[in-house]
C-alpha cells in the first residue's frame, strides 16, 4: 500500500490542501482538518491502528505546515494534482 507513488502523492496532495486553507481561520480549518484526519485513519486500518494514526496525524502536520509556509512567503500559486 505505501508505494513511492503513494506517498509522492500523498505528499502532493497534503500541499494542495495547505494551499486551500490560505487564509482560512484557524478553527474553520482545524474542523475540516479533524474530519481528514478520521477518514484518513480509517482507510489506512490495513496498516494497524498505531500506524494508521500516525500516517494520518503526519499528513495533517504537513498540511498546517504548509499553509503556513505560504502565508508567511506571501504565495498563493494555484495547486493541480494530476
């Protein structure tokens, strides 16, 4: 299941997602986010529980990450995933 691909694209998509929530409020985007996070988790059981939770809560950390990257460079390129 975590192929290269895989997490080149989970990572693709958690930059995506940081880029939407530029300038969104924080507890706005903390919901959605938590809501993520659930989905994430349960689809990713396969891995066990631990792992899934911690596969899951990364990629909510590299989308908060990121948003915050841009907003703090000022940047709001638009993201395309292919």
């Amino acid at each position: 299941m975590m192929t290269d691909e895989w997490i080149a694209e989970m990572v693709a998509a958690a930059g995506c997602l940081g880029q939407r929530f530029v300038g969104t409020p924080q507890d706005s985007m903390m919901l959605e986010l938590y809501a993520i996070e659930a989905q994430l988790e349960d689809r990713l059981q396969q891995l066990g529980a631990d792992a899934a939770a911690t596969v899951a809560e990364s990629f909510i950390d590299t989308v908060i990450r990121v948003k915050r990257a841009i907003e703090a460079a000022g940047d709001a390129t638009p993201c395309v995933l292919n």
